[in-house]
C-alpha cells in the first residue's frame, strides 16, 4: 500500500473542513492544506507530484463542481488529472448522480473506515486510469464495467459528435505519465493543454 503525502482539504463548511481533516490524518497523509486557488495549487504541484482533492457533498455542491471545474480546466498535468475524492455522509442516489456527472474519481460513503479507504485510495496511484473528455466533462470512464463497446466509449460515436480519451498512470516520482491520448470521432471543443493532435505518445509532467 502507498503512502499518501499530500491533500487540499475542499471542505465547504468549517464543521466539513475538520471531519476531512480527522479522516485525512487517520489516512495518514503527511500534509494536508485548504484550497486556496488554481494557481497556488499549480504551485504546489511541481514540489507535490500527486495531490489528492478532498470534497463532501453539501447542500451547496455548485461550488465544488466550479472549483473542478477550475481545477480540470488547468495547464498542469499534474493538477488538471489530479485525484479528486467525495465524502457523502448521506447517499441517496440523486447526490451518487451528481457526484458521478462532476467527474469524482472516487465516491466514499459511510462508514469511513481508515483501512478500507486507504485501500481504494492506493488505485489512484501507479495504476492504469481512463479519463473521457467532452465538451462538458473531463473525468474517469464510468461506463468501463460495460459489455457494450459503445457504451465503453471503444468505438466511434454518431456522426458530428466525439469524445478524448487518455490513458495515464499517476505516480509519486514523476506526477503524471500520459500513455495514451486518442480522439475518436470529432474532437471536443475544450482540448487538454497534454497535446494539440489527440495522438498516441508518453509524457510526463
């Protein structure tokens, strides 16, 4: 199991903020800072590879779906393909739509238990990720358990309409490494600042 080393605590309320922080501290990060804007995120990127984004669904949820919105929306690898992670106290199945439609890459609902958590937080690290982007979306392939092929967004869409895809492993050492970056049918209109030509190459950054 990896060690965690950094989070932004994405709290929306002060009774929020603490409860993330208590989870954040069993988790055993080494640091755990508030949000305080793109660029000092994008700052702390070049010295913080990975940074997890830690968000609880509330009552005013249209502010975190702006702030990831602002936060895939950045020039930096390394932060626009950051981890981004929910705590809902109280699911139902309109706030476990809400959060998939914001692009979580995970959705933890009670009870919050240290090890489990842990656990599935470790996937997001040196492991293969599929992220789509749309014109409205950039975020994890919910629909990847699919037999359909075109439900698992592996074949072309209908004419005049296309997604990206990526795929990218995210590592403690070097941030993010993109493996592969493909268009399949027509580009959407916001492309990732990885490449211009939506075609296939390794980076990192």
């Amino acid at each position: 199991m990896i060690n965690f080393d950094f989070a932004t605590n994405m709290g929306s309320s002060p009774n929020s903020v603490a409860l993330i922080g208590d989870i954040a501290a069993d988790l055993e990060f080494a640091t755990v800072r508030p949000y305080m804007g793109l660029s000092d995120a994008e700052r702390l990127s070049k010295i913080n590879p990975i940074n997890f984004f830690l968000f609880d669904y509330s009552p005013n949820f249209k502010k975190s779906i702006a702030q990831i919105a602002e936060i895939r929306a950045s020039k930096q690898l390394r932060v626009r393909f950051s981890p981004l992670v929910c705590f809902v106290e109280a699911p139902s199945k309109e706030s476990i739509i809400e959060c998939v439609n914001a692009g979580f890459d995970d959705i933890l609902t009670i009870p919050w238990v240290a090890y489990s958590i842990k656990e599935r937080l470790s996937k997001q690290v040196n492991t293969k990720n599929v992220y789509f982007e749309t014109d409205s979306y950039l975020g994890p392939d919910r629909r990847r358990f699919s037999q359909d092929p075109k439900k698992r967004g592996t074949t072309a869409p209908a004419p005049g309409c296309g997604f990206r895809r990526y795929e990218f492993v995210r590592n403690n050492s070097l941030g993010v490494q993109i493996i592969q970056d493909k268009i399949i049918g027509t580009a959407p209109s916001r492309l990732s600042a990885s490449s211009r030509g939506g075609t296939q190459h390794r980076m990192s950054i």
